[in-house]
C-alpha cells in the first residue's frame, strides 16, 4: 500500500486516477480548488490553490511513495492576441505550481525507496500547431523541469511526463463541445478518436507501480499516434 498525493484530483484525468488508485488499495491524498469532492475508501480530499502562497501539506504522512500534478490550462489563440500577463499567469499555474508542489512534498518522498512524480505535458510541444504557443510554453518548461529534476533526484526519485493529445476532460470541453468538433478531432488522429481519460490515467497509475522502477526522465506520449504517424 502506497501513500500518494494528486494535485488535482477532483475532475479529469485527475479523478479518474485519484479512482483507480484507491481502488488499487493505495492511499489516494487528492486536491480540489473549485470542485469539492467527498471522501471514499482510501481517499481523502482536501482544498488546495496552487496560487496560493503558502501551501499547506500539514495532513499528509511522513512519507509519500508518489505525486502527480494535474493542474493545467488549454488557452488557445493567435500569438499576436496574447497579452504578457496571459503567458505569465498560464506558466504560474503549471510549471510555478508544480515547482512549489514539488518542493514541499519531496523530503517525504526521500524517506521511501521507488518514489516517483508524474507530471503532464502535451503533444504541443514537440508537434507544432497553431495557436498552442501559450500551452506550449508552459509545457515545454514542463518537459524540461521533468529531465532536470530526474537527473537532480536520481536514484533515489524517478521523474517522469506523459504528453497527451487532445483528451475528453472538462479542461477540453470548449474543444470538444459537439459531435461535430468530437469527429473533426478524431479525424486528425491515426487511430480515429480523441483520447480517454482512461488512457492516461492508466499509464500515470504504472509511472507510479514498482513495474516501472527503471524508467526516469522519459516524455511518454499518449497521443493516437498524433505525433508520429503520418
């Protein structure tokens, strides 16, 4: 039984993992910030704003096994359209967030053996399309913050991503709103759908299993094929 907290657990891919670990029997700590959920076997929910200043771990154990930050955004428009403060404020909630996040959790996570940290980035990064420069940024900071720190924790902390394409969450929603939208986007991946909230949960869930112990640094891209095959 591990001990494993997610930043944003209460919709989304984050939900669905906070789920199928609890289920596992590991001990599932997941946050909200708006959508309060209630408790259930193996998991606990509490309020967290990554925004926050200070940001209070207090409920936690002394030792964590695994974190994983879900907290993003999908702002999409034309770079000409953005204003500074829209790139700042997108980097503040997935790579500053995650940073602060990452740094207070870790000594906990130095107390066990196989800790690992999942973190999220997306196919925007390494595929190019237009009107995902904001998204991308942030994400690509994401990318490079998942190699340095594998590299700073190693052995004793693996570190790794999972870049996703377009997935069917609340966050996609705007993206995703009719069925026209729905098989325009499925269109554009070789194995003909969007992604499921399944399918990332399922490969962030064996990022944190014994299974994976010599996997660290690595970009796993969970995608329809999207970004290799043409």
């Amino acid at each position: 039984m591990k001990n494993i907290i997610v930043i944003g657990g209460s919709s989304g891919i984050g939900r669905e993992l906070s789920l199928m670990l609890s289920r596992n029997g590991d001990n599932v700590f997941a946050t909200y910030n708006n959508s309060e959920q209630a408790n259930d076997k193996n998991l606990t929910y509490n309020k967290l704003n990554v925004l926050d200043e200070d940001l209070n771990f207090d409920y936690l154990p002394e030792s964590i096994h695994g974190l994983v930050y879900c907290p993003g955004t999908i702002n999409l428009k034309p770079f000409n359209r953005i204003k500074e403060e829209e790139f700042i404020d997108d980097y503040k909630i997935q790579v500053t967030g995650a940073i602060k996040v990452i740094q207070e959790i870790v000594p906990r996570m130095k107390r066990v053996e196989n800790a690992s940290i999942v973190l999220y980035s997306t196919v925007a990064v390494q595929t190019g399309f237009n009107f995902h420069s904001m998204v991308a940024s942030s994400k690509g900071a994401i990318e490079g913050l998942t190699r340095a720190l594998s590299a700073e924790f190693a052995p004793k902390i693996r570190v790794n991503a999972v870049a996703p394409s377009i997935t069917d969450t609340p966050l996609a929603s705007k993206l995703l709103s009719n069925e026209k939208k729905i098989e325009e986007n499925s269109k554009r991946h070789p194995l003909n759908r969007v992604g499921d909230v399944k399918d990332i949960a399922s490969i962030s869930k064996f990022l944190l299993s014994d299974e994976s112990s010599w996997i660290t640094g690595q970009i796993i891209k969970v995608d329809g094929g999207i970004s290799s095959i043409r």
